[in-house]
C-alpha cells in the first residue's frame, strides 16, 4: 500500500492512479527511475562478477589469461550486441508475434550451425563464433519479447502466470534432455577423432 504526501490517496493492490495529483505522478515516475538505476546496477555487477568469477576459476585450474580467453570475451560481447540492436526493432513485434517468434527460432538455429561449423574454419573461429553469438542475442530478446502476447492468446482468466511457470518448466526439461544427448555426441565424436589425430 502506497500513500500520496500530497492528496492522501491510498493506493492499494487492484487500485487505480489517481488521475488529478500530479505529485503522485511525479513520485511515481521518480519510483520508476530509481527501479531502473537499480536494475542497472545490479545487472553491471552481476556481468562483473561473472567475469571475475570465470577468471577466478581458471585461474584456480590452473590456467593463466590467454588470447583465446580475450576471443572468448570478445565473442561473447558480439551477443550483447545483438540484444542491443534487437531491441530496437521492440515496437515492431508487437503487430506480428508469431512472425517474430519464428525467425527468432531461425536466427537461434543460424547461430547455433555457426557456432558448430566454426572448428572447421579455425582462421575464421572469431568472426564464425561472434556472428552466431551476435544472431543469438537477437534470438533471445525477439523470443522474450513475443512470449507475452503469445501466452496472452492461450491464457485463461487468471492463468497466464500458470502458463508461463508450465513453459519454463517444459523449456527446462527439453534442455537437460538435449544436454545429456549433446554430451553424449560430443563424447562419441570426440573418442572417435582421438584415434584419427
């Protein structure tokens, strides 16, 4: 429950804004900002102790800074890059969401075949592997960004969040299941490139 200083409104869960106090609109706009500084903020910290973290670790096996930890970075910078311009194109995915969910999909699927097809071109292993970074950073904010009205459309009256936790948790499941093939494929791949090397 919120009160205005100035009109002693109480805004309360289910209320509506007070149309005629400007000062509740001032407030809440200074609410607003400050929520975002904070989501700023914490999100600046999180990708700096990510960083710190995956130094630390390495550092803790053993391993000292190279250049290919410097490509790493620089790869995956080439995702944030594409979240970025991809959110640009917000307003448009509002009008065709399931136009915009599956290129999404596309992009996901080009960037991943880069990233696989990228050991096959080791001169070309940064362009390869930031190019499919880059289409899957725009993958993921198009994805995120359809998944609301998506779920709208097959909500029931009170249901969307119920919809929304029985996505992740079917997301969720496929994605261990493709982990546990994809470890298995690389381990048989990989045992039988060792006798070939």
């Amino acid at each position: 429950m919120i009160v205005c200083h100035k009109c002693d409104f109480v805004l309360s869960i289910g209320s509506r804004l007070p149309q005629t106090c400007p000062a509740w609109r001032f407030d809440m706009l200074r609410h607003q900002d400050l929520k975002v500084l904070a989501k700023a903020s914490l999100t600046w910290l999180s990708q700096s102790l990510y960083s710190f973290i995956t130094q630390s670790l390495l550092f803790a096996a053993g391993l000292r800074p190279t250049p290919a930890q410097a490509t790493a970075v620089l790869k995956d910078g080439m995702q944030h890059v594409g979240k970025l311009i991809c959110s640009n194109l917000g307003a448009r995915m509002d009008s065709e969401p399931k136009l915009w969910r599956i290129l999404a999909d596309a992009l996901y699927d080009l960037g991943t075949g880069l990233e696989v097809l990228s050991p096959l071109c080791p001169h070309l292993f940064l362009e390869m592997a930031g190019l499919g970074n880059f289409a899957k950073g725009m993958a993921v904010v198009a994805a995120r960004a359809t998944r609301l009205p998506i779920y709208s459309s097959f909500a029931k009256e009170g249901n969307l969040s119920d919809l929304f936790a029985k996505g992740e948790a079917i997301s969720t499941l496929f994605n261990v299941f493709g982990m546990g093939a994809g470890i298995q494929l690389a381990s048989t791949i990989c045992s039988s490139m060792q006798g070939k090397v």
